[in-house]
C-alpha cells in the first residue's frame, strides 16, 4: 500500500486541497501511443502541483506520493480497495476541495485537449470545474473546444462528499500531445494552470 501523507494540522485560516494522482501500482491506467503510463504522469504533475499550491499557502494531502496503489496484497479486488480507500481520505480529511489528475484516451488519435469533470449535482463542483477549464483554455489556446462536464457515475465523484473534480490534463493517443505530457516543462505548465484554476476558486468562494 502507498504511503499516504496524513492531513496536516493545517494552520488557522488556511485552506486544505487533496490532490488524487489517478491509478498506480498494479494499474497503469491509459496506455499512451508511445507506451507512457497514465499513472506516471499524474504522479509527476501531482507532485509539481504540490509544489505550487504549498507556496501558495495551501496546506496539502496527497492519496499516494509514489509508484503504489492503495490497496494491500490480501485484497481480492484491488481496484475497488483503492478506490475505496482514496475516498477514506478524502473524506476523513475534509478538504476545502479536492482534484484527481488523469489523462484521457480515444480511438482516434487527431483528438485532443483538457476537460474537466464535476458531480452533476454538485454546485460547487460545477464552479470549481469551469474555474480549470477555464484556466486550461488559456494554456491550450483556440484548439481546445472542451468545456467542464458533468458527470453521474464517476465513483470518486459518487463518493466524495466535498467538492471534486476529475482533470483530463490531454489524449495520451494523441501523438503530439503524449510527446509534451512527458515533457517535463509542459508538466509544469499544466500544474501551474491547475494550480491558478484552484486559486481562483478559494479567493472567491
């Protein structure tokens, strides 16, 4: 089982975000065109993210800091004990907010962009969704039509009792954009729009 940050003894008045890096362990997640790893990459942007929102006096709580699932040998169904257990500690930490990094696939490789997705019957969710999209438009330009989506069968989304939301950073299948999601300065480039996307989002609400 990962090691798993315990919710900081947050200092007054100041905000906690979880950040969720999607997959691990046993489970790469997507497997990109060139064979990257879904899971590598949302450790890598998640802890660049980190980085960004503790300089911003943001208190922290990751669900996994390395390569490990969160879930033990004994269980018979891993993926659903990871689940289940990245949902215990969001919600046993109860965050201002929390984000899980992902990326996306499709079957035909021309598609490409960020989308971010919220509980359908969240309102804050919505909000805090549409504040990254946002956010990722000005990174990605005119050629990212996507919009902040809802959603109604997502299990984190489903189980996660404060507001959350699910960051397709781009298409592994998409060629171009597999090369600049293993690009160590575009990494940076994704967090720090994430990153401005959650400030945004607690200075207004």
């Amino acid at each position: 089982m990962a090691a798993v940050n315990n919710a900081p003894s947050a200092q007054k008045n100041r905000p906690v975000v979880v950040i969720d890096a999607g997959h691990g362990g046993s489970d790469p997640g997507k497997i990109g065109i060139d064979g990257t790893l879904e899971k590598d990459i949302n450790l890598q942007i998640t802890m660049k993210l980190k980085k960004y929102l503790e300089a911003s006096d943001v208190d922290v709580v990751l669900t996994r800091d390395d390569d490990n699932g969160l879930y033990s040998a004994k269980d018979n169904r891993k993926k659903m004990a990871d689940m289940n257990r990245r949902c215990d500690i969001i919600n046993k930490t109860k965050p201002a907010l929390t984000v899980s990094i992902h990326q996306n696939s499709y079957h035909q490789e021309e598609i490409s962009g960020g989308q971010v997705f919220y509980y359908k019957k969240s309102e804050k969710g919505k909000k805090l969704a549409e504040t990254i999209q946002e956010r990722f438009d000005f990174l990605l330009g005119d050629k990212n039509t996507r919009l902040a989506k809802p959603n109604d069968n997502y299990y984190l989304l489903l189980h996660v009792r404060t507001p959350i939301v699910i960051v397709e950073c781009g298409f592994l299948t998409n060629s171009r954009e597999s090369k600049l999601l293993n690009d160590e300065d575009y990494q940076d480039r994704v967090a720090w729009t994430i990153h401005m996307g959650i400030m945004s989002y607690l200075n207004n609400n």
